[in-house]
C-alpha cells in the first residue's frame, strides 16, 4: 500500500485572506469555494484547505520550490515589505539561509503560522 499525503486544513481566521496570501506569495491561484473550505492545490497533488476557525493555533508549513520560483517568491514577499527570516524561531531577519545547499526562508502568514519556503530539501 502506498501512502500519499491528499490534503491539510490550514485553520485561519478568514478563510479567503490568508489563502489568497499565500498564493500570491506562491505564484499560484485559490481554487473555487468548496464547502467550508478555500482550497490552494500543490503540484504534487497536496490540496491546502483553508478554513475559518474562532482560534488560530500556529502551525508550520514548508515548500519545496525551485530556484526560479524561490528568486518569484521572495521578490513578492519583499515588494509586499513582509518581514522573513532566515531561521525558524525569526532570529536572523532579512537573511536568506543556505542549509542543504539550497536556498530558504521563513515568514509569516496573516494569523502567524511559520511559513516556509526551501529550494532544497
């Protein structure tokens, strides 16, 4: 049996902000209202699945881009003056980390959960 990762509810505080944050961020577009959900689909096939929720607990979540997406990505995040950092406890501000041999950095999302972004894995 194969086990594949389908889906994620990311719990936010309004649903169609934060999606469309991070799929700006991402280069990507929000998919149509799916019940409670604002869908954001991955091309590996993982579907992120926005929902409203009265309580945000941060969570992480981590991309594996490629280097051209990643030069994309942080572009839009500095146009937008969002603030990254290149560690995950927010300690080196403005940096871009070079674990891996690639290329990572670390921002958040308008109800705080630790995004990330890596070009290697």
């Amino acid at each position: 049996m194969s086990v594949e990762l389908n889906h994620t509810i990311v719990c936010v505080t309004d649903r169609e902000k934060s999606a469309e944050f991070l799929a700006g961020i991402l280069g990507l577009r929000t998919g149509p209202v799916a019940g409670p959900f604002v869908p954001i689909a991955l091309a590996n096939g993982v579907t992120l699945d926005y929902m409203r929720v009265d309580h945000v607990t941060s969570q992480h979540y981590a991309f594996l881009v490629g280097d051209e997406d990643f030069d994309a990505a942080l572009a839009r995040i500095e146009a937008a003056g969002i603030a990254y950092w290149a560690d995950p406890v927010h300690e080196r501000p403005g940096e871009v980390n070079t674990m891996n041999g690639g290329r990572g950095v670390y921002f958040a999302d308008p109800d705080g959960h630790n995004m990330e972004l890596l070009t290697r894995a």
